[in-house]
C-alpha cells in the first residue's frame, strides 16, 4: 500500500504543471472559506489523483 501511494505521489510530482494545480488546489482548500471554491479544489484534487492512479496501474501491467 505504501508504495503503490508513493508511486502516485511521484506520478503528481514529475508533472510540473500537475503538481502545481494540485498543490494550489489543496491551498484553497487550506485557505477558503467558500463551498464552490473547497468544491472545487476537493474535484481537481480526485481528478488528479485519479489521472496518476491510472498511470501507476498502467506501469504495473505492463
């Protein structure tokens, strides 16, 4: 289990861009008061999180 969450943590990371649009998600989600923006922030951060999970299950069939 540990390394299948590292493995996706290292999956966000080595896409700059990703990595940045996560990490200012999980600002507003630290810093917002307002639903819509937390709504958001929590629905980019499971896309992402998504997206790199899908990635690590593809490294690990094949």
């Amino acid at each position: 289990m540990f390394y299948r969450r590292w493995a996706i943590f290292v999956a966000i990371e080595r896409d700059p861009a990703r990595a940045a649009r996560f990490h200012a998600a999980e600002q507003v989600l630290e810093s917002s008061e307002a639903g819509d923006d937390r709504q958001a922030a929590v629905r980019l951060i499971g896309s992402i999180v998504r997206t790199a999970q899908c990635e690590v299950e593809a490294l690990e069939a094949g």
